[in-house]
C-alpha cells in the first residue's frame, strides 16, 4: 500500500485522566507522525492535538481506532489524494 500525507485532529475532554493513554496510542504509532501539535484549554478542561502523518490507509485507521476507544476522545482524519 502507498503512504499518503495527511491530518488526524484529536479533542481530549477530561485531559488529566485520558492525555496519557492518548500519549501511549501515539507513541506506538510514532513511525507514521511527522509533526505533533497540542493546545490545552484550561477553560474547558480539553485539550487539542493536531497531527501530520506519513501513513497508509490501514496505518491511519489503526491510529484512529485505537485512539477512538479511548473514552473522552474524539478523532477525525484525513490522506490527500494518491498522485
């Protein structure tokens, strides 16, 4: 299969208790990120991780699967198109 670029945008709701077990999903899949990005909102007790992933179809749907287990989580994600 082709890796493609792409995006994964993650909210975690309850940071404190769920931001570790995101932190390990996401050290498994360490290979496939290019760039990580989070912002905590204090206000809202949640926090934001954007992605960029080098990934194949079935590399990102493990990603966001096993992230999507994870109450508390919400994921969505996207490949560019094949060239």
């Amino acid at each position: 299969m082709e890796k493609r670029l792409g995006f994964v945008g993650i909210i975690i709701e309850e940071r404190e208790d769920v931001a570790p077990m995101v932190n390990k999903v996401l050290s498994e899949f360490g290979a496939i990120i290019i760039t990580r990005t989070g912002i905590p909102y204090q206000k809202r007790d949640c926090c934001v991780i954007t992605l960029i992933v080098d990934a194949t179809t079935d590399e990102l749907g493990a990603l966001t699967g096993k992230l999507g287990t994870i109450k508390g989580v919400s994921v969505k994600s996207a490949l560019g198109k094949k060239e």
